[in-house]
C-alpha cells in the first residue's frame, strides 16, 4: 500500500515539475510579447506644440522600439531593430548584437516602465527630443551562464523623428543610471 | 611561535581567496582608452559590455584591463564584468561624450515665399566627432549668406544638445545660404526664396478675330519678384448663359488665352486668393 502510494506519489510530483515548467516558459514568452509601459509628458515641450495624434504615437512606438531592441539583444536578432530604430542607434545597437553574437552573449532585459518627457519639439516637426526615465532589470549570459543580473534605473536622452507611419527611434543615449 | 605561524598562514590563505574585484573609472570620455583595476588572483574572463559593444577575452584577475579607445566610442553606460573561479563581479560605468565638433542641421523649408515672418526654422543637433549627442549646453552660431549681401550671424547656447533659430524670409527671392558652425563643423543649406503671391493683377482683352485675347501683365508679387512661371491664374468670363472659369500657368511671365465671347461679358482674374481688375467686353 505504502509502496503503491510512493509510486503515484512520484509520477504526480515529475507530471507538476513539467507543468509548472511549461508556466514557467509560457509566462516567460508572455513577458517578451508585452508591452513595456510608457507614459509621456509633454507639458515643457517646445516651441512646437504636440498634436494630439503624435501624444499618442510616441509613447507607442517608443515601447514597440524598447520591445524590439530588448527581442533583438535577447535573441541576437538584429533585423529586429529595423521596425523602429534608424540612423545612429540603429547602427549602435545592430554593432552590438553582432559583437554579442560574436561573443557568445545575450542580455535578456524585464522592463518596468519608462517616464518619458518630452523637452524638444521642432518648429518644422521633424524632430522630437526626450528624456527616458526607464526602470528595468538587466541580465547579461554568456551561453546559459548569468554573469549580470542587476536592476537599473537609467536616463536616456532620445532623439525620435517621424517615418512613413511611425515616430522611428534615432538616438538612444544613457546619460546617467542608478542601481535602486 | 606555532601560533604567529598558523595566524600568518590563514592570512596568507585568505588573501589568496579573496573575491575577485574589478574598479573601472566612474566617468571616462568618449574615444579615450582607459585602464580597468582588478583584484583577486588565476585566470578569468572579462566581459565589457556598452551601447555598441559586447566583448569578452580572457585576463589574470589581480592584473590592469586596458580598454582601447575604439571600444569606447559610444557614450552611455558600461558593464565591465570579470568572472573568475569565485564567480563573477560586475561594476558600471558612465562614458560621456567628448568636444562637440559636429553638428546635424536641419532647415525647413527648403522653398520659402519672400517676405514670410519666421517662415524658415534652423535647427542645430550638437554632437562629437562619435556621433554622441554633447548634452552640456555649446554656442552654436548661425548664419545667413544671402546673395550679393553682407552675411548675418547670430549664436545660440544649445540646450540639451539642440539650438535652434527661427528667420524671416527676405524681401528678394533667390537662393539664400543658411550655415550653423560650431568646433570644427560648419554646415550649409540652400533655402530657395520664391516669389510670395501675385499682388496688382492686371489683365487687359484685344480683339483677335472672333475671339478676345485676355492677357495679364507681368505677375509680380507685393515685392516685384516676377511670380513664377506654372504658377496658375483663373480667367473668370460671366455673361447671359453663365459662368466659365479657364485655369492657366503663367508663361514667361504673364498668363494668357484666347476666349470667344458673344453679347456683353465681365472678365475677372484671380490667382491663389488674389483678385486682379475686371474686363467688360461686347463680342458681336
């Protein structure tokens, strides 16, 4: 009886460490597809006035570019980057996802939101400068191996300019970071 | 004795198991190489890893990292990591941007009507010889070179890495050069200067057989820079039966057409939002 109870007791344990590993994966894959969150302000922009379709566009295509260059240094993707990213960051960050692939890393990022205000609008409206107060944690692999794993909160200075239908990321640039 | 021997043992024991360490600079400037301290002992990997770099090589803990200029030619932050047998340690690093010496710079519109109040707006991106964006705020000076005229120069401390200027056209259409300097950049663009909207449009009507010939003046605008040729000008004819409106481009310099006309008829011209002098002609 002891015995029979032992053997269904160890075939339920092995059939919850699969399951909850197939959670584990799952929510993992969920974390990747989502959307790190935004919130704008763009009450000191200047001189132009925001209009109401890019206060909207911008936050949005800000997080889909975090997304995809998170996707890219985490999967060494780097044809993820053109969706959202151009000229010097863009290139920036393609040179370092090939410089990861090259070293055998990865850097797997959990974001935890960004405060994005808004300082430059351009007269003409083909530049937007920000400030990206982001807060997210940040691990570095080397094959399967963590040899980083430390939350950041880091300021960006961003330099966005609008494409065929989306505000394309130009510049990326950490101007100052603390380990909270 | 035995005791002083057993206390220097452990010492020496502990000091050669002591934790790995790694001591970058807190700040180093972009295209600079630096030297990187470490502290601990055999064989480890250091991993540096930046906006554009990910590199990783073996070294001897305990020993300088030296970090070539080439590697840190993005600003931002640094992760210098070293793992060695008793795991890995990290430290982080800033690298900020280096004398601004260029700059991009933007100019729209690239055709302006003459006389138009802050119709052109120049705007100034400073960066340094890396492509990184100079945040501490730099005199930019602006410049307009119009033709066969005295150049005008005015500087604007940037703000966040941009400046930014906002000019009125001139009275005079042509091309005008707009130039921002700042180190050792000094960029140009062209803005083309046209003609604002015709102003005093005249036209007047000869006889030409069966038909009117209605011919304008010379289309100047409120300036006297000719308006240009393809600019279009309506010819509005109303009589008896109704309304025709005929749309032509000035050529070299004046818009014509030929319209038959039967009984009495009024003709009006406008161009754009301008409204030039009425005809009345009697056809037979």
């Amino acid at each position: 009886m002891r015995a029979t109870l032992l053997r269904y007791g160890s075939v339920f344990a092995v059939i919850a460490i699969l399951l909850l590993g197939v959670v584990a994966y799952q929510l993992r894959a969920t974390a990747d597809d989502e959307l790190p969150r935004v919130q704008l302000n763009a009450n000191n922009i200047g001189p132009r006035q925001i209009e109401d379709l890019t206060s909207k566009s911008v936050p949005r295509d800000y997080a889909l570019a975090w997304q995809t260059m998170e996707q890219a240094l985490n999967q060494n993707q780097p044809g993820l980057l053109d969706g959202y990213f151009t000229g010097f960051a863009k290139q920036d960050l393609t040179q370092r996802v090939n410089s990861q692939i090259k070293s055998g890393l990865h850097t797997r990022y959990t974001d935890r939101g960004h405060q994005l205000d808004a300082l430059f609008y351009s007269p003409a409206g083909d530049a937007m400068e920000l400030r990206d107060h982001a807060q997210v944690d940040i691990q570095v692999l080397d094959g399967d191996k963590v040899i980083y794993d430390q939350p950041v909160t880091a300021e960006y200075m961003v330099l966005m300019t609008p494409g065929a239908d989306r505000w394309l990321v130009r510049q990326l640039q950490a101007v100052n970071g603390t380990k909270p | 004795m035995r005791t002083l021997r057993t206390v220097a043992f452990i010492f020496l024991a502990a000091g050669s198991l002591a934790a790995s360490e790694i001591h970058p600079p807190a700040q180093a400037t972009a295209g600079k190489a630096i030297t990187i301290q470490t502290s601990g002992s055999g064989d480890a990997t250091f991993y540096l890893i930046g906006p554009a770099i990910a590199s990783k090589s073996k070294v001897q803990a305990g020993s300088d990292i030296s970090v070539d200029s080439d590697e840190l030619q993005q600003a931002g932050r640094y992760i210098a990591i070293l793992c060695a047998s008793d795991g890995c340690t990290s430290a982080d690093f800033f690298v900020t941007p280096a004398a601004a010496n260029r700059l991009s710079f933007l100019v729209h519109p690239s055709r302006v009507p003459v006389g138009t109040a802050n119709g052109i707006s120049a705007v100034a991106f400073v960066h340094d010889n890396f492509q990184n964006l100079v945040l501490k705020p730099e005199p930019v000076t602006f410049s307009i070179m119009p033709n066969n005229e005295k150049p005008v120069s005015a500087t604007r401390p940037s703000q966040n890495g941009v400046a930014w200027v906002r000019l009125t056209s001139a009275r005079k259409e042509g091309p005008t050069k707009l130039g921002a300097s700042i180190g050792h950049a000094d960029e140009i663009r062209v803005v083309e200067q046209v003609a604002a909207d015709a102003c005093n449009l005249r036209i007047k009507a000869d006889r030409e057989k069966k038909d009117f010939e209605i011919e304008t003046d010379p289309v100047h605008d409120c300036a006297g820079n000719p308006v240009p040729d393809g600019t279009v000008v309506s010819f509005t004819e109303s009589d008896s039966a109704g309304k025709t409106t005929v749309d032509v481009p000035i050529k070299r310099g004046i818009a014509k057409i030929d319209m038959p006309i039967d009984g009495r008829a009024k003709i009006t011209v406008a161009s754009g939002v301008v409204t030039g002098n009425e005809l009345e002609v009697s056809g037979q």
